[in-house]
C-alpha cells in the first residue's frame, strides 16, 4: 500500500505513550515515574516501589501499610491448585511451571477478572503480587522434592518468600537480613524498564480485552527467552562453561567475535542502553558486598569481572557499544543465595510483575487504547491459479 514502514524489531516505532519510565539509553539513566533508579534501589521496598509504578506517586505509610496488609492476607494458594502442580514433571523448568499457573489461576477467579472493572483490577493485582511469590517458591520446591511450605503472613513480603523457597517442615526458618535486603535491593531494579519484549506482550494481549492473568502469563514465558530475561540463567552457564572447559577467558572472547556458532557474550549488550546499564553498575556494587555477607567466595565471579575488563577494552565491543546489562551479574549473587539456576528468571519475574501491571492498567485507564495489531508488508507469491481451478 505504500502505508506501511517495515520496522523489524520495533527499533523505531513507539506502540504508545507512558507516564511509568523513563530511559535515556546514550546517558545510561533509568527512572521510575520521575525518580532515578539509584535512589529507589537505595532508600525505597519492592512493595513501595509496585505501589510507585501503579499509581504514579510514593504511597504515604498508611497506604503502604494497608497495601501490604492486603497482600499478605492473599498469599494463600487455592488447595486444587496446589494439586495442579503434581501434575507436572519435576523436571519442569520452573519458568513454564509460573507461567502455567498463573494461567490456571483465571480459572479459579474467573467472575472477578473484568479487565474493565476497577474494582476487579485492583483485586487481581493483589492476588498476583501475593501469590507469584507462592507459585514460584513451589515451583523451586517441586523441582527439588520437598514439601511445599504454607505462607506465614507474620513475615514481610520478602522474608515470606525467602522462608517458602528455603524452609522446610523440620525446623523453624531463621531469616538472614543480609539476604532479605540483598533480595528486595535487586527486586526493585528489575521492577519496571518500559516497552521490552514481556512488556510489549502484557500490552498486546491485554489490548485483545483478555484478562490480567492471561496477560501476565503471556508476559513471563516472553520473558524466559535467553534474550531476554533468561539471559540471567545463560549467563551463569556461560560462567560455569568457561571455568569447566578450562579455555579461558580471552579464547572464550575470540570465538564470541568470530560469532563462532552464534554465541554470544551473554549478560551484554542492550537494544536501548549504548552506555554501562545503570542496573548493572548497582548490581556489580552489590555482588562483592552480598557475597562477602554470605560468606560465600564464588570463582565464578572473579571470572565475570574477568569477562567483563576484556570485553570493555575490545574494540568489537566499543564499536557496537556493549556493555553489561542487568542480566550480567544478578546470577552469582542468586547462586550465593541458594537459589538455583533454573530459578534465576523466576526471580526476575517476581521483580517485573508490578511493571507489567502498571502498563497493563495504564493502557486499560487510556482512552486511546485500541487492540495491538502490527502491519505486515506482503513478499509473497502474487495470484495464483490452483491446478485445474
Ligand atoms: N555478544 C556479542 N555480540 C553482540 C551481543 C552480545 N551479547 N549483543 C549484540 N551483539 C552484536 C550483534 O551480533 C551485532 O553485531 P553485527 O553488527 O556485527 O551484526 C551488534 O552487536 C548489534 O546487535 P543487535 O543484535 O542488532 O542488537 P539488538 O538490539 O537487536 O539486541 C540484545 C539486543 C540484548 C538482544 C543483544 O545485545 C543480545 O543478544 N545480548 C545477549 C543476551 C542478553 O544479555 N539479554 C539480556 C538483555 S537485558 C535484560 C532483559 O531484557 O532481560
């Protein structure tokens, strides 16, 4: 038609307008609704932070207060869904196992999930923050054998989740607070990061009229590609690979140049930052100080540090402006938490799911929503006549 520019990617087209995040990839700058991530990761809560990107402004402590109150009093799991999860494999990778329950979750709240309904809204976004966190301790359980925990509502959101995935029905469950600080700091700067691959999905699906808990589950199994948020998890196996193989690091960067077998230098490089990720440089900063709390001395780190000096000096890098992403560091300080690999997406999950809800909600309260349906340019056969037609 001549209409239609071909954008592969979306490089350059914007889908919409937003109010959430903001991204200034040349300078490296991330804020959420006008407040740089650095000082969020520094004085503020995940929870504080969900209540910031759903609702614009940072909650008072009565609100934040009554917030958590809510949440905690929805962590429970429907008892058929706790079956639901016997039904799978326990070598289920714990990414399909979330998104498959939060699937399964529409269809124990199917009269109150109205995507037009604000009353409905607000109630599917508690039960989703309460229960991700639930779904995934369960989905690291089932993959190890043991005996899903029920939520204690006395602990905070974070304490509550720790406990569920490293508890155990034998002995009382001591909090570490260097983890559960360690956990909510990363919590947060994963929280929001606009129009990404899972995001977009959240949007696309939500724009159909389909519920929130089709959208959100749409939106995770976007994110377990290794592009994307499974980045993390390949990250780690690189790492281990690298230190397994005995190749070291410099051969490992030559083949990563001679795009030997599409690898890749997993954990950098990124379609919006041209410039260090600012969520990298905080989780690097927190790398050596949670693992040095833990008590933990992981190889793997010294050579990520290793990776990542190599890289930044190479021209291959400095010419297509890579540098680390969130994704680069996150896995040694989740290994040093006791989380295992597979896990590693689920955590980000965890830590998106306020953003995906706040674009999902932004996008329902606009008036210029219409349903995402992207154009396509033809480059195929012209007419044809079927044989004796
Ligand atoms: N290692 C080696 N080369 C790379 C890498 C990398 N990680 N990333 C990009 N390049 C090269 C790419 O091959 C291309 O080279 P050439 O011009 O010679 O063809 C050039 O850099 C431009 O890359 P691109 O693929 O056009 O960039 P993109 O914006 O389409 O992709 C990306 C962005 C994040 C998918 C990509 O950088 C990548 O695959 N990184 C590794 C996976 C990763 O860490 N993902 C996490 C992203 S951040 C958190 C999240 O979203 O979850």
């Amino acid at each position: 038609t001549g209409l239609t520019a071909l954008d592969y990617g979306f490089v350059n087209t914007a889908s919409t307008q937003s109010e959430i995040t903001y991204i200034d990839g040349e300078q490296g700058i991330l804020r959420y609704r006008g407040f740089p991530i650095e000082q969020l990761a520094q004085h503020s809560t995940y929870l504080e932070v969900a209540w910031l990107l759903l609702y614009g402004s940072l909650p008072t402590a009565d609100e934040l207060g009554e917030f958590d109150e809510r949440i905690r009093r929805h962590t429970l799991l429907h008892e058929d869904l706790k079956r639901f999860f016997s039904a799978l494999p326990h070598t289920a990778h714990p990414m399909s196992v979330l998104s498959s329950a939060v699937s399964a979750l529409s269809t124990f709240y199917e009269d109150s999930s109205d995507p037009h309904d604000l009353h409905d809204i607000e109630l599917t976004m508690i039960r989703l923050l309460a229960k991700l966190p639930v779904i995934a301790a369960y989905a690291h359980k089932k993959s190890i054998g043991q005996a899903f925990l029920y939520p204690d509502n006395s602990l905070s959101f974070v304490d509550n989740f720790l406990r569920l995935n490293f508890g155990n029905m034998a002995e009382p469950y001591v909090i570490d607070p260097v983890l559960s600080k360690a956990l909510d700091r990363l919590l947060i700067l994963h929280e929001d990061h606009e129009q990404n691959a899972s995001t977009s999905t959240v949007r696309l699906v939500g724009s159909t009229g389909a519920n929130l808990y089709a959208s959100i589950s749409a939106g995770i199994q976007a994110l377990s590609g290794p592009l994307h948020g499974g980045a993390n998890e390949a990250v780690l196996q690189m790492l281990a690979q690298i230190r397994d193989s005995g190749e070291g690091v410099a051969k490992f960067v030559e083949r990563v140049k001679r795009k030997e077998d599409g690898v890749k230098l997993m954990g950098f490089g990124h379609r919006v930052y041209k410039n260090y990720d600012p969520r990298a440089r905080l989780v690097k900063e927190s790398a050596d100080e949670v693992l040095a709390g833990l008590g933990v001395n992981d190889q793997l780190l010294d050579l990520a540090k290793e990776l990542e000096q190599i890289a930044l000096e190479d021209d291959y890098f400095k010419e297509r402006r890579l540098y680390p992403n969130v994704d680069f560091y996150t896995g040694v300080i989740y290994k040093a938490m006791g989380f295992p690999m597979r896990m590693f997406t689920v955590l980000f999950a965890i830590g998106r799911l306020p953003g995906w809800m706040a674009h999902w909600r932004e996008m329902n309260l606009d008036p210029q929503t219409k349903i995402g349906r992207p154009q396509q340019l033809y480059v195929g056969e012209p007419e044809r006549r079927y044989p004796g037609a």
